[in-house]
C-alpha cells in the first residue's frame, strides 16, 4: 500500500524484488534518490555485496513485486552467468552512483551527469593473480582485495582505485568508468 516500506536502510538485506506494478520512492538519509516503476529490479545490492541495505525503498503508489529469496537468487546466478553478470551490473551501478555520489568531486555533479557518467561503466570480474589496467579510468572495488604498486599493504573493498594497473590478490570485483568528464560538461 502507499506508504509502506518494502525494506529499510541500514538494515539486513535477504530478498530480491522485481517491481510488477507501481512506483517506489528510493531514499537515503534525507534525499530522494529515486523514484521507480515495473520493470526494476531493487534489493540486490545488500545480498551481492554482503552490506545492509543501502536506502529505504517506500511504496508511493499501490505496489505489486515479486519477492525472490536470497538463497533462490543464488542458484539463478549459478545457473545463468548472463542474469549474474546483469544482477552485478545493475547493483555495481547504484552503489557506485551512492559511493561516489558522497564524495567530491562528485557531490557537487548534478544527480543525471552522475547517472550518465556511471552508465557508460562496466564491471570486471578477477580472479585471484588478475591484473586489470586502469590507466585513463577511475574503479571501483566491489568486493575482494588488490593491491597496487604505491602500496604494500592489500586495498579491501569498498575502495576507489585510482591506480594505472591493480594487482588482484583476493577474488574481486571491479566497476571502472573512463576519467570524469571536464568541469565545463558537469
């Protein structure tokens, strides 16, 4: 019902939702980040990344979604490489746009720059002894460690990588994007 919460920040996240019917607001703190309809899928973030959720996500109309367990969501990835590399591509997305989004330059950027910016991105999945270049690209580390050559100790997930080559030394995720566009396009 309007209203009603499909799930809240900070908390545990067990279940995967895809909206049928409806739109939901997606908040953070006190901002609105989002508003959402049929078709998204939301709640995935916080059992991909082992995190609690990371919004509060409230029905602003008569809601109807399918509710996909947790456990159900893992044998589907297991099953399908392309719905697991879809799921992380959807998830590595939005936590980027909320990890960067806090920091500057970023928090400064107009919320759709960011988006834009973000979309254009992709996901790297490494394996442990991986090296990926980054050379022209800001990462992100979703999860695992790397180490990069400025430093000696391993860089755990969440991070951002500034590094031109990152050295994986425990599994790991990646998202990467090209340089931020100039200040005059922000």
């Amino acid at each position: 019902s309007v209203g009603e919460h499909l799930f809240r920040e900070n908390r545990p996240g067990e279940d995967l939702f895809i909206l049928v019917r409806g739109n939901v607001i997606i908040e953070s703190g006190n901002s609105v980040i989002d508003i959402l309809g049929p078709g998204t899928v939301i709640g995935e973030m916080a059992n991909l990344m082992g995190v609690p959720r990371t919004a509060t996500v409230t029905a602003e109309q008569p809601v109807t979604a399918l509710k996909m367990p947790a456990r159900n969501m893992i044998s589907l990835m297991r099953e399908s490489p392309d719905f697991e590399k879809r799921l992380w591509k959807i998830a590595s997305t939005r936590f980027v746009e909320n990890y960067l989004g806090i920091m500057e330059p970023y928090s400064k950027w107009k919320r759709n720059k960011l988006k834009k910016w973000i979309a254009g991105g992709d996901i790297a999945f490494l394996n442990d002894n991986d090296n990926i270049e980054l050379e022209d690209k800001i990462g992100v580390l979703l999860t695992g460690q790397v180490y990069v050559t400025s430093r000696n100790k391993p860089i755990n997930a969440p991070a951002i990588l500034y590094a031109p080559l990152v050295h994986v030394c425990n599994e790991a995720k990646i998202f990467f994007c090209n340089h931020p566009p100039d200040k005059e396009d922000q």
